[in-house]
C-alpha cells in the first residue's frame, strides 16, 4: 500500500484535532518504507491512516505482547486459585460447562474487539473506539465514561493482584511451618505495599527491561502450566467420565 494511496474511511475522525503527520516520521530504506521509534512498515501506515503521529519508543514484540497477556490473564493459575467456589456451587459438570459457554462468549467478544482494532490500533484501547464508533449524540460522554471505568480497572486491578500475590506467599510460609504466624490483617496489608513497590519500581527504573521480563514469565507461564497437569493428572484420583462431566451441586446454598 503506497501512502498516497492510504484509506481514511475506517476511522470517524482521522484527520480531527490530531498532530499533522510529515517526512519527517518516515525513514526510506531501499524504497521501503520504515518507521522511527521501534514501529514497523505497518504501524507507520497505521498511523498514518489515522492522522497521528507516534510519540512513544515502542519496545514491545510479538512475543513479548503474547507474554504479557497471558501472564495478565493468568488463565490456568487463577482457574486453580477459583476453582473451589465453581466446584462448591455447581459442581464439577458445572465448572467443565460453564468454562465452556464463558470460552464462547469470549471469543464472539475477542473477535468484535479485534476488529475494532483493526481499524483503530491506537494505546487509547476502548475509550478510543467509543469515541470513533459510538453515535456522534453520546460519543463524548460514552468515551469519556468508559475512559475511567478502565482506570479504575486497572488502579483496582494492581492491588487485587498485589492481595492474591500476598495470599500465595503466605501459603507457602504456612506449607513449610504449619504454625507459622503469618496470618494478620496488618502483615497481608505489607507484603500487599512490597509488592506493589517493587512492581512500580521495576516499571520507572526497568522499563526497557520488560520485554524480556515478558518473554521469561511466557515461559515460566508454559512449562509450570504441564508442570501442574502433569503431576495432577498422573497422582490425583481418577473419576468416571460420567461423574466428571455429569456432577451438579449448589452447595453455596
């Protein structure tokens, strides 16, 4: 695709309010074009088509990206982690098949979202794509609403994830020293502040770092999941196919 070939029609605003976009972004190598800043041929015609201008140095790979979503939805460790409150209100037929409907449901979601950022690949995510897809009557206030409820996500999301790393450590104390004194409020609140200390710290002082960072827990993320089905599948009890896949119960109440 050549740039003056360029198709502004999947973004409502593309060339609105937005920084005026010059040679001076682009670099030619050989006749190809290239991007400055860590982008690629892809992303310049990206933002080229939206009318931007790329402010950030971008570290992140493919893989590195992979890494840091599967670590941030921590599939199979916090299916273990809530699999006691699915097995206690529905059992474990209840658990296989919801699981099921929820993997669905997801994917119809990961598609519709995907295609919004196919056309609209910008750090803003979905207070963006509210802003270019909603109606023009209520785009400013929708954005601007899903604009802070995914703040608050993710600055409740940072210590939740602090809380439950917390709760796993002191697990482990109590595993190696059954009486081990580990189990107040106040002692959960610090291991709650180191964590997020160092998670903070690591993001000002090793930013550059954390592509690698990524790529290391994607590995970490892979092997302990075998690791865990593995051991589990091998010295667990064996249950009839029919009890696994056919056992309800609302012991919830």
């Amino acid at each position: 695709m050549e740039l003056g070939k360029t198709d502004f029609t999947h973004t409502k605003h593309a060339n609105v309010n937005t920084r005026p976009v010059d040679s001076s972004d682009f670099e030619s190598e050989n006749g190809h074009l290239q991007g400055q800043k860590g982008s690629t041929r892809r992303d310049v015609l990206d933002m080229f088509r939206m009318g931007k201008k790329q402010e950030l140095q971008r570290n992140f790979s493919f893989l590195s990206i992979v890494g840091f979503i599967m670590i941030l939805q921590s599939s199979w460790e916090s299916t273990l982690l809530a699999a006691y409150y699915g097995l206690t209100n529905g059992g474990t037929g209840g658990v296989i098949w919801v699981t099921v409907g929820v993997i669905l449901g997801a994917l119809c979601m990961i598609a519709s979202i995907g295609e919004m950022a196919s056309m609209a690949p910008t750090a803003g995510g979905q207070y963006h794509w509210v802003s270019e897809f909603a109606p023009k009557s209520v785009e400013k206030p929708l954005s601007y609403i899903v604009g802070w409820l995914a703040l608050l996500g993710w600055v409740t999301g940072c210590p939740s994830a602090a809380q439950l790393t917390s709760t796993l450590v002191q697990g482990l104390i109590l595993l190696k020293d059954e009486n081990a004194n580990v189990g107040q409020l106040w002692q959960t609140t610090l291991f709650i502040m180191v964590f997020l200390i160092v998670a903070v710290a690591f993001n000002l002082f090793l930013a550059k770092r954390l592509p690698l960072a990524e790529g290391i827990f994607l590995v970490v993320h892979i092997v302990g999941y075998f690791a865990f089905l593995i051991v589990l599948w091998t010295m667990s009890d064996h249950a009839p196919a029919s009890q696994v896949f056919g056992t309800f119960n609302d012991g919830g109440g």
